[in-house]
C-alpha cells in the first residue's frame, strides 16, 4: 500500500512559516499536480513528504508515520525526490550517479536488474554510462535524476519542476515517461509543475497551493475546466 495521506502540514524555515496547514491524499498509484505561482510553497511541500524541511501534522505513506523522519530513513520507505534543479552530480558519471540511487538497497543482483530496467525506459542513458552527468544535456539530465530516483524502489515520487528549462518536445517525452514509469510500476507520484496543461494531462488529482494553503483540490479535469485556474496558470480565458 502506498496511499498518501497528508493532513495539518505545516513547514518552514527557522521562524518563517511556510506551509500552513496542508491537507492532501494520493490514492496508490494515482499522479497527483501541485500547481500554484512563485513562492507559494511548493518546493516547501515536496521537502517536508521526503524530510527535507522541519515539519508539523500528519504525513502517512501505506499506513506508515513519515512525520518528522530524516530524509535518508524516508528513503528507505521508499520515498525518492527529484528536486528542482535535479540535484545529479555532476562530476560523476551517469552510471556511478544511477548506483548512488541504491545507496539505502541491498541485493546486487536486484540493483543490477533496476539499471537494466532504468536504460528501458531512458535508452539515452544507456549510450551515455561513462559521461559525467555535467557533460549531459538539460533534458538528459532530468532523465538521469528521475532515474536515480527509480533506484531507490520508490513507493512516492516526488517531481519538483522537471520540465524546467527544457525545450517542450524534450518536456513531453519526459512527461510520457513519468506516465509509463507511473503506470508499470503503481508509484504514487506528486509532481510540482509550471506547465499546468502537461501536469494535468498526466495527473488524475490536483492542488492549486497559494501561500502556503491549499485553496482548490478536484480531478484535473475540474482544476482544467475553472476558469481563474485557466486564467491565472494556463496562460487564457475560458
Ligand atoms: N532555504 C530557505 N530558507 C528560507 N526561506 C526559504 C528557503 N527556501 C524557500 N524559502 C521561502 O519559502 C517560501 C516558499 O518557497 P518555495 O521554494 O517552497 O516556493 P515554490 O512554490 O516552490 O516557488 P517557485 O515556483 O518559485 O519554485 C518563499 O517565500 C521562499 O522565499
Ligand atoms: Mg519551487
């Protein structure tokens, strides 16, 4: 089980609050899109579900208490992050950053099995193996960070942003590949995306954040069909 149930969140940095109480669920296996503008906390929201940040209130995953864990104790409960920025090193190579995403796994056999796994769904990591993440394009390297996450086994994928900066047939692709990842492997996912059409088109639940509070939740059709959502994040009038 790998529902997500979030309730009474609340996060910040040393006195400054961020998060004022978040309240969301994400079903097993259901993409869910954390849309919102600049600053209303929604790098803050993916930090506190993988440990990253101070928080307050409920964050459960399959039942499991997550709430105030350190991030590597997260990660073992199959928490991964891809944050913004994608956080791949660069000096090293693109294998040897794949390998790191098994940092809290055992059984050779089985990471030998999730590389294999990981070069089906990008095969333009398999070509690159010895480069070093710095020598990758901006969309390959989005590709290798939300690789080394699938390393980890991750019950909950965490996206921050990972259409930033890339050209939008590169976006889309990456998008397709976050659908089919979602889809054979039943991860529940949370993606927080300034591209609010390609979001919604993947997700099935999303979540306009503003200043640290949820202020509209539905399907991503109904978050596609209202109109100050259209007109503040879809770029027209309806
Ligand atoms: N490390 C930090 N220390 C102090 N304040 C921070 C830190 N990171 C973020 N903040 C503050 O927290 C608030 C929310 O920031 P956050 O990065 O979560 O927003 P966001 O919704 O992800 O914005 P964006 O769309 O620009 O990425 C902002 O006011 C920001 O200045
Ligand atoms: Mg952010």
């Amino acid at each position: 089980m790998s529902e997500l149930v979030v309730e009474d969140l609340v996060a910040g940095y040393g006195d400054a609050r961020v998060l004022h109480g978040v309240r969301l669920t994400v079903r097993e296996g259901e993409i869910c899109a954390i849309l919102g503008p600049n600053g209303a906390g929604k790098t803050t929201l993916l930090r506190a579900l993988s440990g990253m940040v101070k928080a307050r209130g409920t964050v459960r995953l399959g039942g499991a208490d997550l709430i105030g864990r350190p991030p590597d104790a997260l990660a073992r409960q199959g928490v991964a992050h891809v944050p913004e920025g994608r956080g791949t090193f660069m000096p090293l190579t693109v294998e040897e950053n794949l390998r790191l995403g098994a940092f809290v796994r055992r059984g050779k056999a089985e990471v030998e099995a999730d590389l294999e796994r990981i070069h089906a769904y990008f095969p333009a990591l398999k070509t690159r193996l010895k480069q070093t993440a710095g020598s990758l394009s901006g969309g390959e390297q989005q590709m290798l960070a939300i690789g080394r996450a699938l390393m980890l086994r991750p019950r909950l994928l965490l996206l921050d942003e990972p259409s930033l900066g890339l050209a939008p047939l590169v976006t889309r692709e990456l998008f397709r590949i976050v659908q089919a990842i979602n889809a054979e492997e039943r991860t529940t996912v949370v993606v927080v995306e300034q591209n609010a059409h390609l979001a919604l088109g993947i997700a099935q639940q999303a979540h306009v954040l503003e200043t640290g509070r949820i202020v509209l939740s539905g399907t991503a059709e109904e978050i596609r069909a209202d109109e100050q959502v259209a007109q503040s994040y879809l770029g027209y009038r309806v």
